[in-house]
C-alpha cells in the first residue's frame, strides 16, 4: 500500500513539473486560439504565444500530410492545446486556398529582400577570375539602360544574359596576440571596397589566408551583344550607374528560402560575432541587418536564432589602485577587470554562405554593434 501511495506521488509530482515547465514557456496573456492575417510575421505570431518565439518548434504540431508543416497562412486558425501535460499549437484544416495565397514569412520579408535576391559573397578563386567592365560606350564614364559596356575575359555567347556586379565590403580575419593575457584574440573585420582594390592590384592582395570573403551588390544585367575580347554588352535593368571596375557574373537563378522558421542550433558555434552593419552604418537597430562571421561550415542555417552581447571592457581598478603604476598593473591580476557583457537582442539568420552569413535584427535593447558576440538564445 505503501508502495502504491509512493508511485502515485511520483508520478503526480512529475506530471506538475513537466506541466509547471511547459507553462514557463507560455506568455501569462497567450490567446488560446488565434486567426493569422496578411502581415503577420512567424516571429510575431510566436511572440504571442511563447516567451522566446524562438521556442517555436517545441510547441508546434506539424501536419504530416503537408508538404512543408511549418508553412503558415493568412485565415488559419491556430489552436493551443496541451497533450500529455504539455502545450502544443496546430492549426486546423487544411481549408482550400486561393491559387496565388502565400505563407507568411518567418520575418519581414521587405528588410531582407535585397540581401536575398541582390547580395553574395564570394571566394578568393571565384572573385579574382571574375571578368570585369574595361570601359563603356562613348568613352563615357558611366553607363545607364541601353547603353553598351565592354568587358574582358568573358566567355559568353551572343544572346546570353549576365549579372554586373560591384564590390561592397572586404571581410578579413584580424587575429591579434594579447600581450597582457597570452593568448591569441579572434577578431574579424569589414572593411569597404576602394580603389586600392582595383582590378590590376587584385592579383597583388596580400594576406589570402585570412581573407572570409568578399560581398558584392549586383547593380544590374546586361545581354550579350557581340563575342570577342572585350565582349559587347547592352545594359538592362540598370539599378545603379555602372563604372569600369564593375565585375561580371553568371545571373542567380538558385530559388531561396522565404519560409524558414525560428529555432535554436543544435549546437553554438565558437567564437560568433557580428563582422559588420550593413549600408556603412555604425549602429544597427530593429530590423536591420548585420553580417555574421561564421557560415555553413560552421553549421550555421537559416532559421537559427541568436542573443546578442555587447563585450564588456576591461578597465583598471581605479578603487583599489586609484593611481596608475604600469610596473604593478601588468604583473597584478587584479588591477585590471573586466566588466561583464551586456544582453543587447537577438537576431535572425536569413541567408547562409560559406564562412559568413546575414541576420536580421529581430529585437533590440541596445545598438548593435560589429564585435558583438552572439550566444545561444535566452531572455532577461
């Protein structure tokens, strides 16, 4: 009887925690049910039912009768409920849909399409045989739609189509030694694309192995006109003017990934910061977008959430030791100390390369900053 009594204990106790940690999740205020409509963003809908929207996919129920589970669209109907003591969140149908209705994205898909559709990063080999713009027509010395631009070392037929695309931003690994503690530091830096950069003094960049990649920005296309060295070329969907010195790719046709949902990584990759605020600014804030110094490689995937820290700053004790004495400062351990990192926001990553990738600012406490590191996710 005894025995009974204590296995019922247990078991009831162990139902109330695993209930007790299912609701520590939830927002106090969730809605037990909730319609989505146009606008509406995963991350947005997730806010509203769990405290870290990132924890999404522990509540979800996927259907496994439709193609992608995680797709979410305007009308639907979402439901909480709680199997086996814990919440779990479905959506009733599936209902018929109207043939041009679309899923609602992750993250507001307007602050990330140009990072989608117009930006890459390339590798040192793809970037130093890329043909390039020599001049355009006229001797002009820039070019809009319908005009003729000429580039060498092409190999196009008459006919075929081709992205212009213009540097923006160098990424660089800037290790340095720590005289103080010993040891090697991990730094990146970004720095913008110049006219030291030129086409000629490619071939002449020193410091290739710590090089993480280089971004461009295609600014237009143009068609193939007339074969030969240099090529003829007639602009189209010019975005911006373009210049010799500007690069010639292949067009993008690779589809990406506008339905991707907010998640943790399995794992936290080392050494995580941001390398660089994108359109040349100092600060970013909500919904802008940073560049990460870590890619596929790395395991970094699209989807995966991440809290940001400001680095704290070493400082000198100036209570212990209000005067400075650079012979006992470098040999005590505790004239220097270092303040602890700040909690600034989390971000979103969007689109993954190789060694590095773009995130979205999903939230913000403070400005974001290049050389603040990123943590597994978690709220204050």
């Amino acid at each position: 009887m005894l025995k009974r009594f204590l296995v019922s204990t247990v078991v009831a106790l162990s139902t109330f925690v695993a209930v007790h940690a299912s609701d520590s999740i939830l927002r106090a205020d969730h809605p037990d049910h909730y319609v989505v409509v146009r606008g509406d963003t995963l991350w947005d809908i997730a806010g509203r039912f769990l405290r870290e929207p990132w924890l999404w996919p522990e509540i979800w129920q996927a259907n496994p009768q439709v193609a992608n589970p995680h797709l979410i669209y305007p009308g639907d109907v979402l439901n909480l409920a709680y199997l086996g003591g814990r919440p779990t969140l479905s959506s009733e149908g599936p209902r018929v849909r109207e043939s041009d209705e679309q899923p609602i994205p992750a993250l507001p898909l307007a602050e990330v399409e140009p990072f989608l559709k117009n930006m890459r990063v390339l590798d040192e080999d793809t970037f130093r045989n890329l043909p390039y713009v020599v001049a355009l027509e006229e001797n002009r010395l820039r070019g809009a739609e319908s005009n003729y631009v000429y580039a060498r070392n092409l190999d196009a037929e008459p006919g075929e189509r081709v992205a212009i695309v213009r540097p923006t931003l160098v990424y660089r690994d800037a290790s340095k030694f720590n005289q103080r503690t010993g040891q090697r530091e991990e730094r990146v830096r970004s720095r913008p694309w110049h006219a030291a950069d030129s086409i000629h003094d490619r071939a002449r960049t020193r410091s290739r192995d710590n090089l993480i990649g280089y971004e461009v920005i295609e600014i237009g296309y143009a068609q193939v006109i007339r074969g030969g060295d240099p090529v003829t070329l007639l602009l189209q969907d010019s975005e911006r003017e373009v210049k010799a010195g500007d690069l010639v790719m292949p067009v993008d046709d690779q589809p990406f990934d506008l339905y991707f949902h907010p998640h943790q990584a399995d794992e936290m990759p080392a050494g995580l910061e941001v390398m660089a605020v994108t359109d040349s600014a100092i600060n970013a804030g909500k919904y802008q977008v940073v560049s990460l110094n870590r890619g596929a490689v790395d395991g970094i995937a699209n989807g995966q959430v991440y809290s940001i820290f400001k680095p704290g700053q070493e400082i000198r004790d100036r209570v212990r030791y209000p005067q400075a004495n650079p012979l006992r400062d470098s040999i005590r351990d505790d004239a220097h100390v270092t303040l602890p990192d700040d909690f600034a926001g989390h971000v979103m990553v969007f689109r993954v390369f190789d060694r590095m990738s773009y995130a979205l600012v999903m939230d913000a406490m403070r400005p974001v900053q290049p050389r603040d590191r990123l943590r597994a996710p978690h709220n204050l």
